[in-house]
C-alpha cells in the first residue's frame, strides 16, 4: 500500500497539505476553521488547537522558567539574547507537549506592536518604540522558537498584534487612523523582518480597526504581509474577535456574513465562543450555503493550518522528528536558569548615577526597602516561575543575611467594625471574621498601597492577600492575579476617617454580615458597606526611615504591580509614580542620602516631584525568576550594565502625546520626531543607558563620499544588512576611547539626523545601526555599523489607497551622527546621497 503523500517528509510542506486536503471532506475541513480541530480518525489526525502562550516563557501550563519581559529583554539590545531564550523557550514548549501532546506547537509570539505610548496598558509585551529594532528583536525570538533544523520546526511562531494596536481602551471600537507614511514606516516596519526571515508560521491580527476598517478584515494589508515571503502564514484570530466584528464594530450583519467577511479578507482560523466549535461551524456552513463563500475560499484557509501544522512534524514518524528525544522533564534546566540570569543582568539599565555610588563594594550594611524589595512579580503572561529570587534576596546572598535590613513600607493596621470588633484571620486565612476584642498578630494588616486608592491587604497572621474571589472572603491569595483580579481593593475614606472598602474584583463593598461576623464582598451601595476605623499600629514610612538611617547603603525598589493600573484591557490612568512610593523614596532618601531608586516596571515612568532629583537610578522590567540576582550583579558591577532604553522616559506627559491619536509625526512624538530644541529632551532617552566607565566619542566617518539614491521599493531593510559589502549599504566608521579605570561595554549607535531640501520632510533622528563594543582601560576601537542606505527612505504616496506608493530615499546631504542615545550624539559626519538617474 502506498504511503499516502502528507505522511511523506521527504516532501516540501505544500505538496504534503495539499494531498491531505484533497482527502478531507467538506464538513471535515469546515471544522478545522476554529481554534479548536477535531480528530480525523480516518486519516490519523488528532485533535489540534492553535494557540499557546510563550511571550516570555511558557505561560499557563504550570512550571516553567520565566525570563524578563520583553520591554526588558529589548534593553540588552542583543538579539542572540533573545534567540537563545526562544529555543530555550520552545525546548520547555515541546517538554509541556511530551508530557500532554494537546499543548500546541502553535505558540503566540512574539508582540510587535511598536511601544507608541507608555501609557499602553501591554507596555511590557512588546519590545521598543522603533519598529525597525522591534523587528530585529522579534525576528530573533522568532528564529529561537522556529529552531535550527531545516525541515521541521521547533515549535510555530505567530506574530501579534497585525496592525496599530497601542490601546487597551475601547480597544474594539476604536480605530487607529494612521497617514501612509506612519503606516509604511512605523507600523508595517515592525512586522516585516520576522516574516521575511522565514521563521513566521502565523498572525493574529488586533482587535482595533484600522482607518476605520477592522483589522480583521484589511485583506489589501494582510495580502501585503503573505507578500513579504515564499513561505504559506496562517492568520489566526484574536479571542472573540469573530463577535466582536458583529457586536461592537458592526462591521457585519449577521455571524454568517462576519465569519464570510473574514475568510475572504484571509483569516484562516476562528478564536471564538472558546471550545464551542460547532458555533463556528454552523456559521461558515450557513455562509456557503447563502452564497458568501465559495469552497475556493475555505480551502485556501484550511491549506495554510495544514502546512503550519505539517511544518512541526505532527505528521511525521518519531524518527523524522529532530526534536522527538525532548521529554515531560526538560524544564527548568540549569541551563535556562543561568539563561535566566544573564537576560535579568542585560536587562537593567543604569539611568543616573550622579554621585557615583555605583557600582556598590559588597561591604557595609544595606537596607533593601519599598514594595518590590522582597517580591518578584509575574504578570498576565507569564508562566509559574520553579523558583525566584528577590532583590532582597540576592542582596542577603551578596553581602550576608546579617547585615541586610528588609522594608516594605507598607503601613500595618488593624480594622476595627463600628461596633468595636477587630477583624481577625486564622492561620490559613481561609476565615475572615469580625470578632476579635483586641488588636493581635490574627488582626494585623500590611496595607500596600498601589496608587489613585487601590490597595491589597496581607494578613501577618496567614501571610496571604485578602482576596474578595471567595464568599466568605479569605486571605490565602499567594499574589495579586487572574484575568479578574480578586485581591485588590478601592478605599473610600469618610469625613470621620473611617474606610469602606469597593473589592475592584466584583465592583462589591466589603461589609461584615450581622451574628457571624463574616466579611464578605457583597455590599451593592457605599450606604450598606461596613466603615471600618482603621487604627495604624506601625508606619511603614517611619519604618524605611529607621532602617535606612542606620544602614550604610539603602536600595528602594518601587514599580508597579503587572495587574493593577495598567495591563491587558486596562491603560495607565498616568505616567507618574503612585504617590505612596513617592514617599517610600522620600522616607529613605532623607534618612540616608546615599540611596539607590531601583525601578521594577513594565513601562516608563514620568519622574514627577519627589522622585526627579534622585542622585542615582536603575530600572528594570520585571524581570522573572532570576529578577534579583540579575539587578544585583549590576548594581555591584560584577556583570558591567549593558543595558540600554528601547524606548523613551518622557519627562513631561505631555511629551508622550495623546494615547489615541497614531499620526506620531504630527503630534511630534517618538524618539523619531520630538523636536530637536530643548521641548524635546526627554528625561532618558531612547538608547540611553550608563556604563560604570568614561567612554568618549572620538570622531566618525562614513566609507562612501557619496551614494546613488537606491531605486524605490516597498521593503523595509533590516536593521544589521545580511551582507555589508552589498550594494547599498555603507560602513559608519566611529571612534570611541574609554578613559576610565574599568573595562566597559559601550552600544554604539549611528543616526540620521535628516536632511533639508527635500520634498518629504525626513524624521528628526532615525536609528541607522548600532554595534557593541568592548573597551579595556585607557584603550581606543574604531567601530564599524554597516548602514544600508534605504533606511533613508520615506513613503512617497502614489495614489488614494493606502498601497499607492513606494519608499523612496531622496537626494541630497544627510546628517549622520553618533553617540550613547538618541539625544546624546557627540560626532556627526554627512553622506551624500546623489540622483540615482
């Protein structure tokens, strides 16, 4: 008996797909249009679903190593970093599937959303602010993830968001309305190098519409992508957004006419109604059967998800699968936790160290103070980390447990009814109730607060949050998460002092129920909510006070929470530092002038009053398990910081511009167009960062005196040309010394600083290349970044669609120029650029 053609591997995938297709019935391949295919016993298929979550590690799925976030890994500007971390990533992916083989192949990352705004509640999933290095990035996670074998894939990357997405608010409903240059510069820019690599199975378009248009349904746009490749890429919906195309964009009448509208505009798959597929695929069937499809249309769908899923080697033999010795117990490898390690050290970046506390001698006593002192954080994305270690930690392991001093800074209270009860916690905290008659250890709270009233609440007696997600309510929650999240509180304070508490989760008030005395999350009105007098039995401010006053060195870390006032869904009410933290650093700074403010966030912050004279800054993203002993490997110089900002500090909110509105040009926002007076200066700017040496600029210069023009073309160009010595690409020459006592390791990066006299206006500085450089002391380099002169180019509208035109780079004499960041760009040389006629 023949072996039927899609089990021969020895064939290309297209051929493979389109012998299974040709065997698979109508109704058959009707159904593999949802998120969720089933089995076809027949043909030896099993049940296949699309999706599994790996932004930065395997999410969801239990146990797994859990490196930075991706705004943080950006910072290392390094994008071997990024593809050693997706293999190690998709070895724990194929780990989870040898262990239960209905855990997907088909992952979703990495997010190329460029960081437009930092007010984006999903700052902290994407990876810089220019497209062009947020491509570079992502092309590098996704080669990790594809793997190295030519054949089969380690697992399939799926980029997203496609296009414009850079609001959590009325995500749905808005549109982002984009000129042709903002698209074709900024927006496509970002996703065009992951998928001319080669290493791209899938997109999932966003949920937004896009000049007006949902982006479900921008087939010139998406026809545009698949046009940048040989290879077949799948698109795959975002969750519900098959209903929302009906419900809130109204962009269609009926599911029917929905479902129609976006197979034809070149969606493949259908996430919705969650494992309820046969919805789906009565309304695809109902779309052939009233003519709004044809079977053309549906099998040019199925055929894309059959090659993605061929590409992983589902349908080959063990012996066909390079990847087929990986087992259920390659996780947490040493070799991941050390990974780990070096992606937290590359991550931080030493933003100011005016007084040169910096690097810190590992001597002394330290006080590690705020709220992220002894935590590590995960958000929406992550997975469950094996292990953490906290700044406090590393800190203890660095200098000795005896000579750290640990803070949080949270005040702890007790919370009294008006009838004179405390409310009391047991043990386990799986009971909350009002009737303790005197404030001990069971009535004790560590009240953390988070900024614009939101609070969590610890209880000293269990050690858990109090969490509204019980009836009665509890205090066994380990960490503030969940896609609703049940362990965080509003505070309403009365004219007489007292509180009553909104739990955010349920949008409930807490009141305490009449004879047992349970607290529970049930109050409808602020009138029924019980108003607690709340007594402070130690100050968290006088706390952080005392300890850094007589400690010789004190580390406040402060940041946010990835799920409160900020994340998936929600944007940032404003760029500033909570108010509590504010005086957390305050409290420290005053005690002890040699303070370090160590920053752990997922996005920028605006260093408002309190916090924008700080002599000495570090910030880093949240930066998984390997958090602590990544920031203190810096901060003691043991690794030397390399870290560089992939996106702008604005130092006034009104820099960042307006969150909605997506023409970055002509609101001047970006690093790319704020202006070049003194209205412009950032408080960090894209690129900066600190090494602990004296790197001076000596002097750049470019290979050519002059170029052609390159002929117009719809390409984006990477950022590092494959091949230096092409046609087209030139070699910036700088020269850089370090006339420190350390060795440092310096970014070196080239820009355009534009040119005048052209038809288009140029951006007002635009990253060309960059190259890292090892300097030894009282040493001097001549480094070299290849440029490839198309980066000069701007869109030239040819027409009224958004495709009518070309990049095109005009004649004439650019600046280029070269330094630590974008703003900071001592040497500066000109290239001209000559008619190409």
């Amino acid at each position: 008996m023949d072996v039927p053609a899609f089990r021969d591997h020895l064939l290309p995938a297209p051929a493979r797909a389109r012998d299974l297709l040709d065997r698979l019935t109508r109704a058959e391949r009707v159904a593999m249009l949802h998120q969720r295919m089933p089995a076809v016993d027949r043909l030896g298929l099993a049940r296949f679903h699309t999706g599994c979550e790996v932004l930065h590690g395997v999410a969801w799925l239990g146990t797994a190593t859990v490196f930075p976030q991706p705004v943080g890994l950006a910072a290392a500007w390094d994008p071997d970093l990024l593809r050693r971390v997706g293999d190690a990533v998709a070895t724990e992916v194929r780990a989870k599937h040898a262990a239960d083989p209905t855990v997907s192949l088909n992952v979703w990352a990495p997010v190329v959303n460029t960081l437009r705004h930092p007010a984006w509640g999903r700052n902290e999933e994407g990876y810089s602010e220019d497209p062009h290095l947020t491509g570079h990035l992502g092309a590098a996670y996704c080669r990790g993830l594809r793997g190295e074998d030519e054949r089969v894939w380690k697992t399939a990357p799926t980029l997203k968001h496609f296009l414009a997405y850079n609001n959590e608010t009325d995500r749905s409903s808005t549109s982002s309305d984009l000129p042709p240059r903002t698209l074709h510069e900024e927006e496509l820019a970002a996703f065009r190098e992951p998928v001319a690599s080669g290493a791209v199975a899938a997109v999932m378009p966003a949920y937004n519409r896009v000049n007006g248009v949902p982006a479900h349904l921008q087939d010139e746009l998406l026809a545009e992508l698949r046009s940048w490749t040989d290879r077949s890429v799948a698109v795959v919906s975002d969750a519900a957004a098959p209903t929302f195309l009906v419900t809130l964009q109204r962009a269609a009448a009926d599911r029917a006419g929905g479902a129609a509208a976006m197979l034809r505009a070149g969606v493949d798959s259908f996430t919705d109604d969650d494992a309820a597929s046969h919805l789906t695929i009565a309304r695809v069937t109902e779309a052939l059967e009233r003519g709004l499809l044809t079977d053309d249309d549906v099998d040019a769908a199925v055929l894309r998800l059959l090659e993605l899923r061929i590409r992983t080697g589902e349908l080959d033999g063990p012996g066909a699968d390079p990847y087929a010795g990986i087992g259920a117990d390659d996780l947490d490898l040493p070799a991941h936790r050390e990974l780990a390690r070096e992606a937290a050290a590359k991550g931080v970046v030493v933003l100011r160290d005016d007084d040169h506390v910096l690097p810190l001698t590992p001597t002394g006593s330290v006080a590690v103070v705020g709220p992220l002192a002894d935590a590590v954080l995960t958000d929406w994305y992550s997975g469950t980390p094996p292990y953490v270690v906290t700044l406090a930690d590393a800190v203890r392991e660095r200098w000795g447990a005896d000579r750290v001093e640990v803070a949080s800074g949270a005040d702890v209270v007790a919370l009294r009814t008006t009838d004179g009860r405390y409310v009391a916690v047991s043990d386990a905290g799986e009971r909350v109730v009002a009737d303790g008659a005197v404030a001990g250890k069971e009535c004790r709270f560590e009240v953390a607060d988070r900024g614009d009233g939101v609070l969590t609440l610890r209880s000293q007696a269990s050690g858990g949050l109090l969490t509204g997600g019980a009836w009665p309510m509890r205090a066994d929650a380990a960490r503030v998460g969940g896609w609703e999240v049940q362990e965080s509180f509003r505070r309403h304070v009365h004219a007489d002092g007292s509180w009553s508490l909104l739990h955010l989760g349920s949008g409930r008030w807490v009141r305490v129920q009449r004879g047992t005395g349970a607290v529970c999350a049930e109050a409808r009105t602020l009138a029924e909510a019980e108003r607690f007098v709340v007594r402070t039995l130690e100050s968290g401010a006088a706390r952080v006070a005392e300890v850094a006053g007589r400690c010789d060195t004190v580390l406040v870390a402060v940041g946010n929470d990835p799920h409160l006032g900020g994340r998936e869904t929600q944007d940032r009410p404003h760029l500033f530092l909570p108010e509590a933290e504010v005086g957390t650093w305050r409290a420290a700074v005053e005690a002890n002038p040699r303070a370090v403010l160590t920053l752990v966030s997922s996005y920028p912050y605006v260093l408002g009053p309190g916090v924008a004279d700080a002599a000495t800054v570090v910030w880093s993203s949240h930066g998984g398990q390997e958090l602590g002993h990544g920031l203190v490997d810096v901060l003691t110089g043991a690794v030397e910081p390399t870290g560089r900002l992939a996106q702008t500090w604005p130092a006034r909110p009104e820099q960042a511009g307006d969150l909605f509105d997506y023409d970055t040009r002509r609101q001047q926002v970006t690093y790319r167009h704020l202006p070049a007076d003194a209205t412009g200066v950032p408080a960090f700017a894209f690129g900066h960062g600190l090494t602990y040496g004296a790197v001076r600029y000596a002097g750049v210069e470019v290979s050519a005196d002059a170029v052609a023009a390159p002929a117009p073309t719809r390409d984006h160009p990477p950022l590092h040309p494959a091949d230096p010595a092409s046609p087209g690409v030139v070699t910036v020459r700088v020269r850089v010394a370090n006339a420190g006592s350390r060795a440092v390791e310096e970014l070196v990066q080239v820009y355009s600083l534009g040119c005048a006299d052209v038809a288009v206006p140029t951006p007002v500085r635009l990253l060309l290349g960059y190259r890292r450089v090892r300097l030894e002391p009282g040493t001097e380099a001549v480094v070299d970044v290849p440029v490839d002169v198309t980066r000069l180019a701007v869109w030239h509208a040819d027409g009224p669609g958004m495709l009518d035109g070309a990049l095109r780079v005009q004649p004439g004499e650019y600046v280029v120029a070269a330094g630590p960041s974008s703003v900071d760009l001592p040497v500066r040389t000109v290239l001209a650029v000559g008619d190409a006629r």
